[in-house]
C-alpha cells in the first residue's frame, strides 16, 4: 500500500469545480466466506439469497464461486451494502485457504441437519477459518510470507461467524412421516418420540425440550463454541428463511463492526474532570514526601495535554486521508500521507488551478491558487485543505511546540521523585519502620514512574513522527 498515486487527472471528463466523487464511501463493501463440507447445501443457500432460485441438480462446486450482491437492509439508515459471497470448495487444498480468506469481514458455516458428523464439523470449519484469514495492509509483520501483509489479531468472541443448519425441509418431513426425532435422543436410556403436524415456523418456536435433536446439536455447536448464532433454513422453499437468516446476519456485521449507529440518539456524557479520568493511572504512597514530589495535579495536566493531543493528531491525519480517498485522489484505503498529496497535485496538474506547499517557522499548509481570480475550488476540495490546514496541520504544529517542553517537565518530575525518595532513605530521622513502609511502597512508586517513562517516550515518539511527516511531505512536493 501507499506505493501509486491516483491517476484521477487522466479522466477525459476532468473538472476541478465539480464535487470530488465519495461513492467510495456510500455503499458499505463486506467479503463473506460460505465453507462447510461436500454436499451440505453452500451453492444452493447462495443461489437462494442471490437470485432466489432451486435447482435440484447436484453439481459439485470445484472451485470457488464468487458472488457480488447489494442490498438494502431495513436499517433507520436505510444502509446499501455490497457484499461479496465466496461459495469454497468442501474437499480443498489447506494451502488456498489462506489465498480464499484475505480481507475477511465474516464468515457462514453451513451443516447438513441430517448428518450428525456434519453438525460437529461446524466448529473445525469455523477454526480453519480464523486458523488462515489474514489482511492485506500497509506494515506488514517480522516473518509474514506474503509481502505488505499482516495478520488479523481475532479471537472467537470477535470475528463473527454464524452457524447455517441446511435441508431443514428433510427434517420436517421426517417429523410429519415418523412423528420422532431424526436423530434419536439419548435421554433417560430410551428414544424419545415426538409427533407433530405443526409448520417448521411453529417447530422452531417450541420448547426447548420438544425441538429436534438436530436443533440442539447445532445449538449447542454455536454456544460452545462462540458462533454469533445458529439458523435452520431450507433452500428448497422459497419461504424467506434463507434471505432473512443472511440478511440479519450482514445487518449485524454492519452494526457490530462497521458501521456507527447514528440514527441513534447518544446518551447523555458525564463530565469527567482530568483528575477522574486519570484515577488510577497514579498510586498514593502515603508517604507525604513522595507523594508530593510527584505533583499529581501538574503531573496529571501533562498527561492530559499529551493524550488530548496525540489523539487529536492521529484522527485529523485520518480524516484527512479518507477525504482524499472519498474524493477518489487517491485508489485505496491505507494510502500515506505523501500519495495524498501526489493525489492532490495530479488533481489539479491540468487546471487552472496550482498547490503549493507553504512553510512556516514549525509545520506547513497546502495553499491553492488560479491566476483567475473569480474561479473557486469546490467545496469537496476545499474540506481536503482545510482538513490538513486546521486539523493536521495545527496538530502538528502544538506538539512541535509543546512536547519538548512537556518532556522536559516530566524528567523534572521524575528527578525530583527520585531525589526525595534517597534523601528519605538516607534521613537520619527515619526509623526502621519508615524505611521499611518505603520499600513496601517500592512498587507503587516504580509503577507511578514507569508511566512518567511511557508518556516521555510517547511525547518524543510523536516529535519525531511529525518531523518525518513534514520531510515526506517536501518530499511528495518534489516528486
């Protein structure tokens, strides 16, 4: 990532006064895996959702299907989603599986309800799943086989993955013919029976006790073993099981995972002052001395200032390169800072307009100018400079400015903590007790230091990042 530019100014159609296109943003875009074994209905569930169709032909799947739909989900966004279905292979190379899962948003494990053993392979398909996914983004991790990758950090209780109980249809059938279980439960030393005329809705709604001992199989499969849910559907009948089953499981990715909640009236914040928001982030000694000597309200305002500065620098440089990617200046996400500003500048290379980098005796700004002095940018374009000039840009130049000093004050801090904490040893004074008090207190009094070490290496980290950022920043001007 980050190593091309975006080619927008060789557009035939080129106008720099028309809004900048965000169609990259408006439609959300989900990969979904379909695995489970041969045979247990994966095609069939996908020709349901996508065109609504049966075929009662058995044709192996030998490579993978790849199904591109968008739909609307009943939302209070009224959210268009893109999504792309890869239908795999039951019986595949382990090797192409980690090929199959880069960039996984989720993933549907389908069993067959009328093979126990398929049942029980839900939680190896679920594993082998999160055993080979992995996504392809800029800083790629020590060891990765695949250049500019790394892998995803998931665990069962994050990475969503639903259970599909198929061939539901069999199961009612089986009720409706035997009147008892299809799979015969062990309970009490005897075979359970169970008669009944009811529809497959009215079946799921029963009883725990009185559902087919399929149902609890599966159950219990997606309980233990962390799925987001398990479903029982039929391809075969076109009864809405199968479209609902998926469609509530994309509105779930999309509300857990990708998508804010804005239609939602947020709760009412509290509050919080500098001193309660760092509670616990300083342990009390006791120890009037020590305790002084770290300067807990000037300490705690240094903290403060670096959190509230560091994060504001890491979200403006955010949004300003989602802009640029919403305007399409630039291909994909995970694109620098300097393929950005190329963007910016292959942009304007063919119009009447020029960019030019301006600096100052700390940062820059990015200035836009025509030789025509009525001609204006749009709006889209000008929200791109503006959230580099008044966002980025002035955060960069408040940590320049401040974290040198914010260091400086920190080590004052911490030297006298450490000066108060020998002259307390070598008092003359001090009784046995006392000192033994101290170094009871020893480990608060490291903890309390570790974060003054943190916080310094934090500020000089940042200064050293921003001063990088402007040279790469020259950099792409020259370019």
């Amino acid at each position: 990532m980050g190593s091309g530019c975006s080619s927008v100014n060789s557009h035939a159609s080129f106008n720099v006064d028309a809004p900048l296109n965000s169609k990259t943003r408006s439609v959300s875009a989900l990969k979904i895996a379909i695995v489970g074994d041969a045979e247990v209905g994966k095609t069939s569930i996908l020709l349901r959702y996508i065109r609504n169709q049966f075929s009662p032909l058995y044709i192996p799947t030998k490579k993978p299907l790849i199904e591109n739909v968008v739909k609307k989900l009943n939302l209070p966004s009224h959210s268009l989603t893109s999504v792309t279905f890869w239908d795999i292979p039951g019986r595949e190379d382990i090797n192409l599986y980690r090929t199959y899962f880069k960039n996984l948003d989720a993933a549907i494990v389908v069993v067959d309800l009328t093979d126990p053993d398929s049942i029980s392979m839900g939680m190896v398909w679920k594993q082998i799943v999160l055993n080979n996914m992995f996504y392809t983004g800029h800083g790629a991790e020590t060891g990765d086989t695949d250049p500019g990758s790394r892998k995803i950090h998931v665990t069962t209780e994050t990475f969503p993955v639903i259970l599909l109980g198929t061939k539901y249809d069999i199961i009612e059938s089986k009720f409706k013919e035997e009147g008892k279980h299809f799979f015969p439960a062990v309970q009490h030393g005897k075979v359970q029976l169970l008669k009944s005329e009811k529809s497959s809705e009215e079946l799921q709604n029963r009883p725990v006790e009185e559902k087919p001992e399929c149902i609890h199989h599966m159950e219990n499969m997606a309980k233990e073993h962390n799925f987001v849910g398990s479903v029982v559907v039929s391809a075969r009948d076109g009864d809405g099981g199968v479209h609902s089953a998926i469609q509530s499981f994309v509105r779930h990715i999309l509300e857990k995972h990708h998508m804010p909640r804005r239609w939602q009236t947020p709760e009412k914040k509290k509050v919080v002052t500098v001193e309660e928001k760092n509670v616990g982030k300083l342990e009390k000694t006791q120890i009037k001395e020590v305790d002084d000597a770290f300067n807990e309200p000037e300490l705690l305002r240094l903290i403060r200032r670096e959190e509230v500065l560091c994060t504001l620098n890491k979200k403006s440089q955010r949004k300003f390169q989602d802009l640029c990617l919403q305007g399409e200046l630039v291909e994909k996400e995970g694109n620098s800072l300097e393929d950005c500003i190329v963007g910016l500048r292959n942009f304007l290379k063919d119009s009447k307009f020029k960019i030019q980098l301006v600096e100052d005796s700390v940062f820059c700004k990015l200035q836009i100018k025509s030789d025509e002095e009525d001609r204006k940018i749009s709006k889209s374009l000008k929200k791109i400079i503006k959230a580099f000039n008044k966002d980025y840009a002035t955060s960069c130049r408040a940590i320049l400015e401040e974290f040198p000093m914010v260091d400086i004050q920190l080590l004052k801090i911490d030297n006298n903590v450490a000066s108060v904490v020998s002259s307390y040893e070598d008092s003359a004074v001090r009784t046995a007790s006392d000192i033994a008090d101290l170094k009871k207190k020893s480990s608060m009094i490291e903890k309390n230091r570790a974060l003054i070490k943190h916080m310094r290496d934090q500020a000089q980290s940042y200064v050293k990042n921003v001063d990088n950022a402007l040279k790469r920043i020259k950099t792409a001007f020259i370019w």
